[in-house]
C-alpha cells in the first residue's frame, strides 16, 4: 500500500471544505477522485501536496507522513498557470531547480518531452507566444519532468482538440505502464471509465461512492436496455411496465428491473414478429451512476 488518505477533513472560515475523506492507493494505475464542483477535490489534491495544510487525519506514502523532500510529485493543476512573459525554457529550468533536478539532467528531461509533446520551436518563446492547448503541454512537461513516483491530474484533457487529447492518452498509458501511481480528476466520465480502475466520488465535502468502478457498475445490475427495431414498439414497451428513458428513430434507451423484465420484452416482440437489430443489456456507465 503506497498511498493513504483517512480520516482527512479541512476546512474554511468554519465551513467544511473536505469532511472525514479516506481512500488509498495500493497499486500502481489511475485512481479517479470525482465530484460536481465544490465538492472537495481540489483541496484535498491541495492537502495531499501540502499546498495547504490539513486540519486532522492522516496522509501518508509507504507508511510515512507525505512530505515533498521525500516523494517525487508531478501536479497538472486544473488552473493552468503558466508566466506569461517568461521563455518556456526558462520556465520549465526553474520548475526543474524546485524539484532539484542537476542542470544537465533538467535540460535532457525538457528536451525529451518537448520533442514527445510537439513543443520544441516554442522553447524559446514567451509564453503568452503560445495557443491555450500548448500551454497546456507546457505544464504537462512541467508535471513529468522529474520523472515522479506520484502524478496528479486535475482536468487534463480539458480544452485539447482531438489530437493532442490522443497524445496527453499515450503519456498517460506510458506512466501506467511504468509502473507509476496516478490521481485523475475529470469531469468527462468516459475518460474516468478509460483509465481508472477504483475511485472515489464526493459531494458537499463528503465521500459518497468509493471503491472498484466494476464492482460499483454490478451492485447497480444489468438494467439499461437499448433496443433498436424497425417498428414503433412503444405500446409493447408500455404493456410490459418498462420506462422508456428516450427514444429517436426507433432506438429506444429503457430502464429495467433486470434480466428476466428485458427477456421477456425480447420474446414478446419476437412473438409478434417484430424486427430487432440491436438488443443490448449493460449495466449503467459512470456518467448515469455519477448523476444518480
């Protein structure tokens, strides 16, 4: 087990900000920390940095209190802060020193990721020089320079075309294969549900869904059916007591009890000689459980 939150809780002029938060880490992979805004996530990324200080609890990285002298972190904050009027390369040295990296190995790191990351001619721009997407790869290099044993992304896909979203997905799925460990924060569930295996989900300070996202999506069962036909089947739904949640074109998304409920629409319509082209059971995404 390498990193461990419990019992953590902050808060501001009285009000909670994070209230009692516990998770952990015990593998290498992606871990989600999620929830709609003000709910906490980015003051406990701040506590687990030490950007600010918790009230009580315990924040610890193989078993000892987390201090930035001992564990190699890389941050992509959510608010992206680049100098505007500094070269790139004078920027991305200084983040180097913070971190103690020795010249040469600073220079080597900021190349390498300048070429990974299609940033190279900007080096020696200011950075108000550059688009809001290449900013971003800026931080992003700011983030892997040091080579951390524990990368932290807030929002990291946010505002990239489809390209460069492609790219910051290769970097991630580089870092997990090298074994590193990984905090995500996104509010777009599909790339939560790509990359993260367990999660964490806060509302209003508070923790109110925790664990592995498969073992989540089965205790909600197999209740979501789409079904697309090439007739009008609405009166056979309705019969049958099953809610249609929408509906175009003869596709139809409907919430059932389970199996047994969807089956048995299946064999009705089949009866009646209706044409089925898609009949699918799943259980919900995180975007509906994330909603609900």
């Amino acid at each position: 087990m390498s990193l461990v939150l419990k019992d953590v809780s902050k808060s501001f002029a009285g009000k909670k900000a994070v209230d009692n938060i516990s998770f952990s880490l015990t593998k290498p992979g992606v871990y989600g920390l999620l929830g709609t805004n003000g709910a906490g996530k980015t003051t406990t990324i701040r506590m687990l940095l030490e950007i600010i200080k918790k009230d009580s609890g315990e924040i610890t990285w193989k078993g000892k209190p987390v201090d930035r002298k001992s564990v190699r972190f890389g941050y992509l904050p959510e608010e992206r802060g680049v100098y505007p009027k500094t070269k790139i390369f004078d920027q991305l040295m200084y983040f180097a020193e913070l971190k103690g990296m020795q010249k040469d190995e600073a220079i080597s790191s900021i190349n390498k990721w300048a070429k990974v990351l299609k940033v190279e001619e900007y080096l020696q721009m200011p950075a108000e020089k550059l688009s809001k997407g290449n900013q971003q790869k800026i931080q992003m290099i700011a983030a892997l320079i040091s080579d951390p044993e524990l990368l932290i992304l807030d929002e990291p896909l946010s505002g990239l075309d489809p390209v460069n979203t492609d790219l910051f997905k290769d970097i991630i799925h580089e870092q997990i294969n090298k074994g590193k460990y990984l905090i995500m924060s996104d509010h777009q569930m599909s790339t939560i549900e790509e990359f993260c295996t367990d999660l964490t989900i806060l509302d209003h300070s508070k923790t109110i869904l925790s664990g592995n996202l498969n073992t989540i999506k089965k205790s909600y069962g197999r209740v979501h059916l789409f079904l697309k036909t090439e007739s009008d089947i609405t009166s056979y739904i309705h019969d049958a007591g099953i809610s249609i949640l929408s509906e175009l074109a003869g596709e139809y998304h409907l919430k059932v009890t389970g199996e047994a409920q969807a089956n048995a629409l299946l064999g009705t319509l089949i009866q009646a000689g209706i044409t089925i082209v898609t009949f699918n059971l799943r259980e919900p995404s995180l975007h509906e459980i994330f909603v609900s």
